[in-house]
C-alpha cells in the first residue's frame, strides 16, 4: 500500500490571484499577546497597603 505519490511539476497549478491575496492580506489589527497596564500597579499597591498586618508576637514576662 502506498500512501504517497510522486507528483511532476506540469501537474501543478498556481493560482496567481490567491498567491497575490495572500501576500497583500494586511496583519491582523488585534492579538491576544498580554499588554502593559499601568492601572494595574496601583491597584496591586492599594492591596498591599489595606492587607492586614502580621500577628505580634506574644511578649513574655
């Protein structure tokens, strides 16, 4: 069983208005890759400065 063929270059076709297309497509205005929030600093800031303190330790006599 054979599961690949040799293909000869007269059996290729090139489809000039899709090459042309897909060369021309412009980028893709938005991506999922993560972006600087300043915004996010002060809320981790705010957090920190509201946490509550550590437990004294119990003074002994």
């Amino acid at each position: 069983m054979m599961l690949s063929r040799t293909i000869s270059p007269a059996e290729i076709t090139l489809d000039e208005h899709a090459l042309g297309t897909a060369m021309t497509e412009p980028e893709a205005p938005m991506s999922d890759a993560p972006v600087y929030a300043p915004e996010g600093a002060g809320v981790l800031l705010l957090l920190l400065l509201l946490s509550p303190k550590e437990p004294a330790e119990p003074k002994t006599r």
